[in-house]
C-alpha cells in the first residue's frame, strides 16, 4: 500500500470523511461532499476518492469506499485479505481484534508480564497471558504461579501449593497471538 504525500486539499477530504463517520456512523452521500466542498459536480468527488483510493487512504469494496486505518481506535486491525490455495482473496470479515478471537470476552483477563517475569518454556517471551475466570476443571489447562514461578498446564497435574489464576486461553508476544485450542483447554 503506498501512503506518498497528500496534497492539502486531498488531507482535508480524508480528514472531512473521517470526521463525518466518526459523527454520524456512516459515509457521507455524493451530495453531502460536493455540498461541503462547494464542488459543482459529483466527478470531483470521485476523483478525490480514487486519488485517496490510490495513495493506500481509501478501499474499495462491494459496498463502496472504506477508510482504511491500520490500527482503529478499538484496537482492531485492518484484514487485508485471506490466502486461499496461494492466492489472496477478499477477506471475509474487515477487522480482526481480539474479540474475532475471543468470542466471548466476558470472564476474560489478561496479565502483563515483564521481562523479569519467572515462566515456563511454553510461555517463553509472551508479553501477556490471557485467563479465563471461573472454576478451573480437572481436564482443564490452568494458568498458575507455583514456587514464584509462571506456568501453565494441567489442573489434575498441579503441586497442592500452586495458585491457580484461572483457565488458560492464549497468550500474546511479539511474535503475535497463541489462542488455546481444544486440545490444551476445553472452554478457551
């Protein structure tokens, strides 16, 4: 994606749509842009979002033009497209956060952990670890601190002086994101 310099009139286009979706919650007509800019035809609005379009600002889908954020402000992240036998295609959602990962958020906490954080292997650099609270059942992979120490595995396995902090769920680094599958947790 190519983000070459905006013209001052092409920032104040951009800046005018994100202004406007942020207050009304969806995109402006035709006529409401002309109206703004006192174009007098529609062609120069088209132009301008062809030109944003280009420059990596705008997208374009089934359902028109889109603003394209690499982060938004709830913390998702745009989803270029999906690979599919080698190739890529339109994704099918637009967004990716952790809530298109997590389902369920509700009961859901996450540690920070330091560098000087004490952990097992398995954890190895993660940055957070991602609990789920409630009862932890004895097939359960748990998240504990046993003996200063950070860890997780199975509850049935556990010294009886571990503290159990809740289901394991996933956790995160710089690497990116490990969710907790069926095979290390049943509910994550």
């Amino acid at each position: 994606m190519s983000r070459r310099q905006l013209t001052q009139k092409q920032h104040a286009f951009l800046e005018y749509l994100r202004d406007h979706v942020d207050q009304h919650k969806v995109w402006p007509t035709y006529r409401e842009i002309a109206d703004h800019f006192e174009y007098r035809s529609p062609n120069s609005v088209t132009q301008n979002l062809q030109a944003l379009s280009r420059k990596g600002f705008l997208q374009r889908g089934r359902n028109g033009y889109a603003l394209v954020e690499q982060t938004a402000r709830d913390g998702s992240i745009r989803v270029r497209g999906a690979l599919r036998g080698g190739r890529i295609e339109p994704a099918p959602s637009d967004r990716l956060s952790l809530t298109s990962l997590f389902p369920d958020l509700s009961g859901f906490h996450a540690l920070e952990l330091d560098a000087g954080t004490d952990r097992t292997g398995e954890l190895g650099d993660a940055r957070y670890v991602f609990v789920a609270e409630g009862d932890v059942a004895e097939g359960d992979t748990a998240v504990v601190i046993d003996g200063g120490r950070l860890s997780i595995g199975l509850a049935a396995d556990l010294t009886p002086d571990a503290e159990v902090l809740g289901r394991y769920a996933g956790h995160a680094g710089p690497y990116g994101i490990v969710r907790a599958d069926a095979t290390t947790s049943a509910s994550a």
